[in-house]
C-alpha cells in the first residue's frame, strides 16, 4: 500500500503482529539531488517525501504567510530569531537548495553549520507535515495490532521521540479506578523502558543510525 500514516484510519487494513514505523527519510532521498534534500548538493528545493503528491517546497515558499512560516521555523526547527529568517525566505523566496543555503548561511553566518541542518529539518517537516501524520499513525496503532503484537516505532529527533515517548507510555499505564484507586490492567506492556539507540560499532558502519532511537510496545493477549 503506498500511502502516508495519515491516511492509515482510513485505509482499513487488517490488523497485525509486527508494526515497525521507521520514520523520517531514508538515505536514498538524501542521497538524490533532485528530490532537494541536503543543502551538500544542488537541486529544486522539493523536500517531499512523496514527489507524486502535494507541492514542493519552493512553491509553498512562494504563497506561505510570514506568520506560518515563521512558526515552522520554530516549531520543527526550534530556530531563535525565526521571523527575521521567515522574512528573508519570503522577500525572495528560493527555489533550489544552493539558494536556500545561501539564504541561512547569509542569515547566520558563523552559526550556519549548526542552523543549516536545523532549517532543512524544519521545512521538511512543514511541507510533509510530518508530525501531524506520526500523531495519526500513533492513534491508530493499538487497533492495528493483533492481540500479543509488537508494534515499535525508530524516530530521528526529539520532536518526534517526545511523541513516541508520551504515547507509548500512555498506553501501557494501568487504567487507575477513579472511585477505589485501585490499578487495572494495562492493555500495552512498554518493551523499551529507555529508548535503544545504536551502539558505536553501528554508529561507525552507519552514521546516518546516529540520532536513532527505538521505543516499543506490546498488546496483551
Ligand atoms: C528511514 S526511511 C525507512 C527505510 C526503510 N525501512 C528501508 O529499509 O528502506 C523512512 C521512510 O518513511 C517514509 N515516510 C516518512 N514519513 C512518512 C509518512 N508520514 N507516511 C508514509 N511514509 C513516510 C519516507 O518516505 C521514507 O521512505
């Protein structure tokens, strides 16, 4: 099924044993400048996950409001100084990932290999709308699993982990009995106490697995 989390309510799928969310982009979106990822090559400033959907970056760019852009910016970039980098975007809107470049590095000089990823991140998840569709695919989970299935989600950053973190948890608190106060049973076991992250030896071989951390959960049977 080629679809975005988002859609996963609507899809009616069975249900099943084994749920893993890998989430984020995958090295060969990196790795293509066309698809306008990484500010290391020059390509349109796409930024899609799903090129067959939706708009590309640098036509959103063109028509956002400064308001919206600005809280992007700091919503999934969690940028300081994010309306003065939203009017610059909107005074001259770019259309290639050099450009975009150029911009930040324009923007926050010394900073700029710290804030370059920081911006790509942040758009990217606007235009993907990234985090709405990790909240809907993590509401669905516990009916897509099979009684004594596993479903465990792999996120990239803390905006993502949180939710993750909170939901999950949630899920495998016992219910507590409002008028006795006493604990029932929790419909989720939580398989991960602490997030599992990569050792260094996977580290070495895979450097892209660096910031991965992998949370999750059982329903009982
Ligand atoms: C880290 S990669 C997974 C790579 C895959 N496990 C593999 O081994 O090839 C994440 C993938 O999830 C996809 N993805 C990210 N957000 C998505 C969403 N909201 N809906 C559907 N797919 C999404 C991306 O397009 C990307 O291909």
């Amino acid at each position: 099924v080629h679809a975005n989390f988002a859609e996963l309510p609507r899809l009616q799928l069975s249900t099943f044993d084994v749920i893993l969310a890998d989430l984020g982009l995958s090295s060969p979106h990196l790795d293509d400048p066309t698809r306008g990822f990484s500010f290391r090559h020059d390509g349109p400033l796409d930024l899609r996950l799903d090129a067959s959907r939706g708009e590309p970056a640098s036509a959103l760019l063109a028509k956002v409001e400064q308001e919206a852009l600005t809280l992007a910016l700091q919503r999934y970039g969690e940028l300081r100084y994010a309306p003065k980098l939203a009017q610059i975007l909107i005074a001259k809107p770019p259309t290639t990932t050099t450009e975009l470049r150029a911009r930040v590095v324009d923007w926050s000089g010394w900073r700029a290999p710290q804030l370059l990823p920081q911006v790509f991140q942040a758009l990217r998840i606007w235009v993907n709308d990234e985090l709405r569709a990790l909240d809907t695919l993590l509401a669905w989970l516990p009916t897509g699993l099979n009684p004594g299935g596993r479903a465990a989600c792999i996120s990239f950053h803390s905006l993502e982990d949180r939710r993750v973190k909170h939901v999950l948890r949630d899920l495998s608190a016992p219910p507590i009995d409002p008028l006795t106060g006493k604990r029932g049973y929790a419909p989720f076991t939580l398989l991960t106490k602490h997030a599992i992250r990569p050792n260094d030896d996977e580290v070495k071989t895979n450097p892209r697995s660096r910031s991965a951390l992998l949370r999750g959960i059982m329903k009982s049977s």
